[in-house]
C-alpha cells in the first residue's frame, strides 16, 4: 500500500472542558479526494484546524510522508505543503484578487536599495492561474468582495496549487453555494486531484461529498466512525452514518 | 443582435470602471479639497491666505496635520485606533524639555531618548491589545490619560511648571535639533529676495532678509512621511500585509502574516509620528508644554477618514489622509484669514466628519460587492 502523505493518529483535542475530538485517525493519500463529514459542531473544522497548524492536539500524533511531525503555526503548515481554504475566511473581501492571491508571498523585486511588490508580474501569473482552473477574471485589481462565492473558494483554491501544496485542505468550500457554483467548485476540486495533490474535502453534504470523493471519513460528536472507500458505500449508509449510528 | 451585445458588455465595461473610479479611498478628500481652494479663493483671495507668507501659515499648519495623520492612517489601515497621540506629544515634548534643560543633557541625546520612550511605549500600547484582545480605543484611551497625567506631574516635580522653555539657548550648535526645528533652502529664498520675487522685511532687526527665509523642516518631515507611508503602503509586501491586518487578521493569520508584528510596528509608527511632532513644535517654539497636544489624536483620526479610510480598518489611503489634513489646516487658517469666529470651524469639522463617514460606509458596500 502507498505510504500517506499525511497520517493522523489517536488525535484528540480538548478546548478547556469542551472535548471537541477523541481517538480521530485519518489518512490522507495522494491525488485522492478525502471527504471528512460529519454533521454541524461534529469536529471537522476542529480537526482540519489540527492538521494546518491552528490548534494543537491535546494527543495522538501526525506523520507527514512517514516521518512524525508536529505542526507549529499555519506557517509551518503552509511551509511544509499543507494549504487550507476555510469555510468563511477563504479571502480578505476588501482587498484585490490580486493581492489577495499572493497574500504572505508576494513577489518582489528590487528597485535600487528597495524591495517592491512586482505588480505586472503578479498581475500577469494570476491570470495564467486563473484560466488554468477555467475562472475568467475581468480585473485583477477588482475587490475580492466582488467575486461570488464559487470564485472566491476557486481563487483561493487556484492559490493553493499555485503555491505547491501537497495537502489541499478545503472547509466546506460548498455548504454556502447555489447549485451552479457548486458545480464550478467541484470541478476545480476533481482538477486540483488530477494533478497529484491530496485534497481533503469537508462538507456536511453528502451528494457533494460522493461527487468527488474517493475516501469517506464520517465524524460524530468528535469521534470516527471509520474511513469508507469509493463504491463501497452509498448515500443512505453515509447518511445514516453522519447521523449517530456505527458503521457495519 | 450581435451589436446589442457588445452595446451592453461596453456600457457594463464603462460602469464598472466608473465604479472603480468612484471607489478610490482618496476621491473623497481630493475632491474636497479642490472646493475648499476654490472656496477661499473666491472669499479669501484679498486677504493675503495665498501670498507666500500666507502659504507658509497654513502650509505649517497642515503639515502639523499630517505628519500625525499619516501614523493614525497606517494604523487604522492595521485596524487599530490610538488616542494617545496627543498625550504622546505632551509627553515627548517635556521630556525633551525636561533632559535638557533641566538636566542638562545634550539636546540630540534628548531628542533620541524622547524617540525611544514613545516608540517603546507604543509597542507597549500594541503589545497590551494584541496580548489582551481589548479594543486599541480603550487600551489606547487609559495611555491618553496615564501619559498626560504623567507628564505633568515629571514637568511640575521637576521644575514647579508646566512650561518649560530654554530650549533655543541649548539647542544653539546642536547637529540634531535643525533637522526638526531648521529651514531648508535658505540659500535659494535668499536669493529668490534678491531678485526681487520675494518681499523683505523694510524695517527692524531682520530687515533686508526675506519675509519667508526657507522651508520650514515640519513640511519636510509631512512630505518625507507621506512618501515613506504611501510607498511602503502599497508597493511593498509589508504595505499588502498592513491591509490584511486590518481586513481580516485571521484570515491573514492563516496564510502567515505576522499581524501581531505588524500592528505593533504601527503603535510604534504613530508614536514616532507623533514625535516629530512634539519635537518639531518644541525646537520651533523653543519650549515644551505639558498640556501640548490636546485633541491631537481625534484630528488625526478624522483627517484619515476624511481621507476616505475605513473605521473597521483595512482600507484607506495615505494620499487620502494627507488631503484630510490639508482640508484641515486650509479650512481652520482660512477661517481665521476671512475673520470668521475659530468655534464655527468645530462645527465645520464635525458635519464634514459625519459626511465623509458615510460616504466611506456608502463606496465599502461598493467594493465588498454589496452596493
Ligand atoms: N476555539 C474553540 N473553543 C472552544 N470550543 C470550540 C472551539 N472551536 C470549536 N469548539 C467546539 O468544538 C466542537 C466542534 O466544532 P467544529 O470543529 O467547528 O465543528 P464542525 O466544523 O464540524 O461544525 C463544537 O462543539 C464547538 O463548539
Ligand atoms: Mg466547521
């Protein structure tokens, strides 16, 4: 069997007395899609928020390609590979696509002792990234705020490529979408697992999840009830699941 | 029907552009500024507000504006407030006051000492509200009164006043204290009176000398400010993360900004300002007083929303809140030019405040897509 890029074991967290995960393992291969789900308050941002640098477990232990790990701060996380979009703050609405895309790493060149921001060339690469993942942006100095809510989860999963993640990690990129957009945001996902990279797809729905998925990860009050493959499950058992009840 | 499409996509394209245009932070403020020159232009003009002299005069008064407005911009732009700055100049003024002439330091040596005090106590400031989560204003408000309170008791236990002057006599010979309190292009104005394009004084001890003898160093230190703040704000990548701080700190967490560095560097930034301030004003009036500054830190703020920034934090613009200020000091100066009673120019300020506050709620909703 392949060896994960990423493997979590035995991991719980507690928040004070609130014990928002126990003995939650996972693991997580590359150029596979695996959904975690899990009803509201189930644990799943709590868990991902684990696995880029957020929080720290409270126990249980991380192996990133083989080797164990412990993952500082988002920094770290984003340093190693590991990218994540979340649920709400996917983007800084006020500011550019542009800027918002190359957020934290922003090409610079000098300008005598000056180090500036290179704006045609960002400009430029964004737009190539763009059309790869087939979003047409009309201006890269338009305000994220503009975009709707399928093309800020696409920009900022088209950064996280851009930027070579290993581990894409995406919280409910598509609980606040209409259909259409959902769409558009699933396909991104099936071509960012094309390319290799592991995505680890959060979502409470279920027909989203079976979509794009090819593993199934169904968290319940903060504990797993086992990892479910493509074709083995179906919608009413991952239902049942999400629900309470243990799987067979 | 090919036509008709195209007529839209180009009447959309021009919309969407005006939008853009409309939704410059700056807009606002440039565009007030313009009315207010033409308003005293037309009220104005024979009162003298725009010979040189009279340039000067309100040319100073807006520098004073802005050389605090441009740190009150930048930390607002972080998303943090600080209404400190003016106690900060009281403060920073009597210590300057206080170690030379009381103590009889060398004046550079206050000077430096007077910089490093307010910028330790702004990181203390930034450090207080990024390690209590409590809003800046608050935080920010109990240093208004800590720092004030403080400075008058140092000036009175050291000297029985709240004034203290001397500081012509021992900044005489200083390398440092022309650089806030000098001229600059003496030369050039003298020569400018030579020829004639300049008047002179006919009578008196400085008879013969030109009327303006040079750039006063406030408005170099407003210009010098105003560039470093608007270059560093949006050509450098430390400029996008000063906006992230402010838009969303949590979202630019995630994606690895230091924000906590970054807000604190900002109390620091406004700290320093405020400083130059404080000292410019004591080098130019040759004493330090400790209830300088009252009232600094809210004209600070209004001129940057003036200046078309966001109270929320994460949009604004230098450009913006320098014209602020220069709305500011024009509209006070040329009120006292034309005669007018100074209280009216409170009320002035206030209904351009709210104005422009919600004009700037108004162009918000435009960009975060809601307008
Ligand atoms: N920072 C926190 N402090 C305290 N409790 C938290 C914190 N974050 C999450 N929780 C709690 O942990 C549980 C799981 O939350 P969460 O991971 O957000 O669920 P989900 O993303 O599956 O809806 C909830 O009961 C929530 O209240
Ligand atoms: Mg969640």
């Amino acid at each position: 069997m392949e060896t994960p890029i990423m493997q979590l074991t035995d991991i719980g967290k507690h928040f004070c007395s609130i014990k928002a995960l126990s003995n939650v393992s996972i693991k997580i291969i590359q150029g596979e899609c695996h959904c975690l789900l899990g009803d509201n308050g189930a644990g799943k941002s709590t868990f991902i928020k684990i696995m880029s640098g957020v929080h720290q477990p409270t126990s249980g232990q991380i192996y990133f390609s083989g080797e164990m790990t412990t993952i500082e701060s988002p920094r770290s996380a984003i340093d190693s590979g590991i990218a994540t979009v979340y649920q709400d703050l996917a983007m800084i609405p006020l500011m550019s696509v542009m800027r918002n895309f190359w957020l934290g790493r922003e090409l610079v060149k000098n300008i005598g002792p000056f180090k500036i921001m290179d704006t045609k060339k960002c400009n430029a690469i964004l737009m190539q990234e763009m059309e790869k993942m087939g979003i047409s942006l009309h201006d890269p100095s338009q305000s994220v705020g503009t975009l709707s809510g399928g093309e800020k989860q696409s920009v900022a999963i088209a950064r996280a490529v851009y930027f070579g993640a290993k581990v894409l990690i995406l919280d409910e990129p598509t609980s606040a979408l209409g259909v259409y957009q959902t769409e558009k945001v699933l396909k991104t996902i099936a071509k960012v697992r094309e390319k290799g990279i592991a995505v680890v797809f959060i979502s409470h729905n279920v027909n989203h999840a079976l979509e794009v998925g090819d593993k199934f990860t169904v968290l319940c009050r903060g504990k797993t009830l086992g990892t479910a493959v493509r074709g083995k499950i179906d919608y009413a058992q991952l239902q049942y699941m999400m629900s309470g009840e243990k799987l067979n | 029907m090919f036509m008709f499409n195209s007529l839209v996509e180009n009447n959309l394209k021009i919309i969407s552009k005006l939008k853009k245009s409309l939704a410059r932070p700056d807009l606002g403020a440039i565009t007030g500024t313009i009315l207010v020159f033409l308003f005293f232009i037309l009220v104005a003009r024979d009162t003298g507000m725009f010979s040189l002299e009279g340039t000067m005069n309100w040319g100073i008064v807006s520098s004073q504006f802005i050389i605090i407005a441009v740190g009150a911009c930048l930390l607002m732009i972080a998303g943090e407030f600080d209404l400190s700055v003016g106690s900060m100049i009281g403060f920073a003024g009597i210590v300057i006051a206080v170690t030379s002439v009381v103590w009889g330091w060398p004046i550079w040596l206050s000077i430096i000492i007077a910089f490093i005090l307010s910028m330790l106590l702004g990181a203390l400031i930034g450090f207080i509200v990024i390690k209590t989560n409590l809003p800046s204003f608050i935080v920010s408000l109990a240093f208004l009164y800590i720092l004030r309170g403080l400075t008058i008791f140092g000036s009175i236990h050291s000297t029985q006043k709240t004034i203290i002057g001397g500081i012509n006599e021992v900044s005489k010979g200083d390398w440092l204290a022309p650089l806030f309190g000098g001229k600059i292009f003496t030369g050039l104005f003298t020569w400018f009176a030579e020829q004639g394009w300049i008047d002179v004084f006919e009578f008196g001890t400085r008879a013969g000398q030109p009327i303006v003898d040079g750039i006063p160093m406030m408005i170099v230190w407003a210009v010098v400010l105003v560039i470093f703040a608007h270059f560093l704000l949006n050509y450098t990548r430390f400029g996008n993360w000063i906006f992230a701080s402010g838009g969303d700190a949590k979202a630019a967490r995630y994606v690895g900004v230091p924000v906590d560095k970054i807000k604190i560097l900002m109390f620091v930034f406004t700290a320093f300002c405020a400083t130059v301030f404080a000292t410019c004003q004591v080098i130019e009036f040759g004493s330090a007083s400790a209830d300088r500054g009252v009232l600094k830190e809210f004209e600070a703020i209004i001129s940057v929303v003036i200046g078309g920034a966001l109270l929320t934090g994460g949009y604004g613009s230098v450009i913006g809140a320098t014209f602020g200020a220069i709305i500011f000091g024009v509209v006070q100066q040329g009120l006292f030019f034309i005669g007018v009673e100074s209280s009216l120019f409170r009320v002035f300020l206030g209904i351009i405040l709210l104005l422009s506050v919600i004009f700037n709620a108004h162009i918000r909703k435009i960009i975060i897509g809601k307008g």
